[in-house]
C-alpha cells in the first residue's frame, strides 16, 4: 500500500519560512513517481480543502492566487518526494496541509501537517 509521508509543519511568526516535504513509500516505484502529478492542498478549520500549488506531468505549475510570489512546489524525483517551499507566512495561510500524488492509475492523499502562523 503507498504511503504519503508529510513533515516539515510546525508554528512560525507572521513572515516567516517553512519547508513541507512529502515522500512517497517504496510501495510506488520512482518512475511511477515520476510520471505523477503532486500536488498541495490545505484546509483551514471551518472551509473547504483548496488547492495551493501543483506541479503537473509536463513541469508546468498552478498555484491559488493567494500563495503566487510566496510559495514554491518542487519535486526530487529520485527521493519520490515533493516540496512546497513557503515563504512570507501569514496567518492565513494557517491550515492543514495534504501532499497528493495523482498517478496513472490511484491517487494518494497524505495523511496532513499542521501549519500555523502566529505571533
């Protein structure tokens, strides 16, 4: 069974940086890996889950209007893991954040990090 294995979340002050990273079990081979869309989604306490950033088969990338300029979504291939570098923090970027992997077959959700921007 894949396994999305998120971590990097934490508590940060207004501005500041932190780095999620989600790595994919052995179970999903790093050419299966490859060949996936990863993406980052987030939910904050009361409202929907939304899409924060994307990174699709041919590089391409989506971001939410709300994170253009701040966050970076990256993929190291080799490692099966995806990043989402996030930058200048606010609070209301305070959510759950979920890594997901859309391959040719399944999708895969991680199980969330808790990302909280506070003074």
């Amino acid at each position: 069974q894949v396994q999305l294995v998120e971590s990097g979340g934490g508590l940060v002050q207004p501005g500041g940086s932190l780095r999620l990273a989600c790595t994919a079990s052995r179970s999903i081979a790093s050419s299966t890996f490859s060949r996936s869309l990863v993406g980052w989604y987030r939910q904050a306490p009361g409202k929907q889950r939304e899409l924060v950033a994307r990174l699709l088969r041919d590089s391409s990338t989506n971001y939410a209007d709300s994170v253009k300029g701040r966050f970076t979504i990256s993929r190291d291939n080799a490692k099966s893991t995806v990043y989402l570098q996030m930058n200048s923090l606010k609070p209301e970027d305070t959510a759950v954040y979920y890594c997901n992997v859309v391959t040719l077959g399944p999708s895969y959700w991680g199980q969330g990090t808790q990302v909280t921007v506070s003074s």
